[in-house]
C-alpha cells in the first residue's frame, strides 16, 4: 500500500475580516487626507491651514471609519443571530425537515441520497446549528462579523495612513508642498496595495496599480476643485 506524504498548506482566507478593514481603513486615510491637503494647498493656504486641516481630516476621518464600519458590521451580526435563532427554532418544532433539508445540500454537492442523509446524521448529533449554519446558511467561524474589531481596524488604519501625508506637510518646503504630498501619497498607496496584496496572497502588481490610480484620480479631482476655489476668492 502506497504510503501517503501529507503536504502543509497555507491558506489565507482567515485573515478576510481585519484585512479589509485594514487596507479599507489605511487607503481611506491616505487618500482623503493626501487629497485635503492638496485641495487646501491648491487654493493658496499657509502651510499652518493646511495643516490644521489635515489633523481634523484624520480625527473626523478615524472616527467615521470606526462608528461606520461598527454600525455596518453590527448589522451583519443582526442578521446572523436572527438567523441563527430563526434556524434553531426550527431544528426544535421540525427536526425532521431539517435533516431533509440538510442532505439535500449534500446531495447537490456530489454525494448520493443514503450517504448524504448519514452525513447529516452524523453532522446534526454532533452540532446540529453548527451544520446548518455552515451548509445551509453560509455563516462560519471565518466569515462571522466582528464589529469592534472592524471598527478598531479601520480606526487605527486610518489614523497611520492619514499621518503619511500629513509628515510630508511638516518636512517639504511650502512651495514643493503639493507635488511633494502628491508623489509621496502616490507611493504610499503602492506600497500599501502591494503589502494587502501580499498578506492576502494576491498579484501584487495589480493590487498595487489599483489604489494608486484611484487615489491619483481623487488627488487631481481636489487639486483642480482647490485651484478653482483659489482663484475665486
């Protein structure tokens, strides 16, 4: 009998729930402060505006991404327990049509209807809500929402992707402020693309290409808006 040689695998899809929020949280940051800045630069401010006004961007900004990414999250989790509670009630008033229910997704998957019928036996003696809220209804151990640790993610993300931008305000010369914030925000948001993609397993080079395009086109959009404003008043 040919001996089996087990091979360890890697797989990445536990890390989903914070590194959304994360690369959510740290793009966001990069992007909406880099773009104040140049919005408030463009329209002729001191360096002291500009400044003022990218601190409140990553104060406002880390507290929207926190109590938006709770409420959002807090929602999903609703949804969850009232289907697992709904899923529960009807495991205690039909058992019966429960284990139907259950072995038909099995025998959708491949698996005859006797052996589909024993896996759900054996399944719903162990965890009967653990097998329907895998099977039936999608909901895991990974997928699962976590709404204060997406809130706390996206809050601190933000905060260090804002305090990118906003160094650069502090070390370049007020006449160089804006391609200086520009091109350095530009390579922020590579590197950043890059490293999300990485952890996740992902192309790196397309992740990478992605958010620097995007936070390019917003930085343009506000500089252009900042200039007009400028010239205006």
């Amino acid at each position: 009998m040919r001996a089996v040689t087990l091979h360890p695998e890697t797989h990445l899809v536990s890390r989903i729930g914070w590194l959304r929020a994360a690369v959510l949280g740290a793009n966001d940051g990069i992007v909406s402060t880099a773009s104040l800045i140049v919005g408030v630069a463009t329209a002729s401010a001191a360096t002291s505006e500009v400044l003022i006004a990218g601190i409140a961007g990553l104060v406002a900004g880390a507290m929207s991404m926190a109590a938006g990414e709770y409420v959002s999250v807090s929602s999903q989790s609703d949804t969850e327990q009232a289907d697992l509670a709904r899923e529960r009630a009807e495991q205690v008033s039909q058992p019966e049509f429960e284990h139907e229910e259950l072995a038909q997704i099995y025998v959708k998957r491949g698996l005859d209807l006797g052996l589909a019928s024993q896996v759900a036996d054996q399944l719903m003696a162990k965890d009967a809500l653990g097998a329907h809220a895998q099977d039936e209804l999608g909901i895991s151990e990974i997928t699962t929402a976590r709404p204060v640790l997406a809130a706390i993610t996206s809050a601190a993300t933000f905060a260090v992707g804002a305090a990118l931008p906003l160094t650069m305000v502090l070390v370049s010369p007020p006449a160089a402020l804006v391609p200086a914030v520009s091109g350095a925000s530009l390579l922020f948001l590579a590197l950043l693309g890059a490293i999300g993609a990485r952890v996740g397993g992902a192309n790196i080079w397309k992740a990478a290409f992605r958010v620097t395009f995007w936070g390019a086109l917003a930085m343009a959009l506000t500089a252009g808006i900042g200039a007009l404003v400028g010239a205006a008043v």
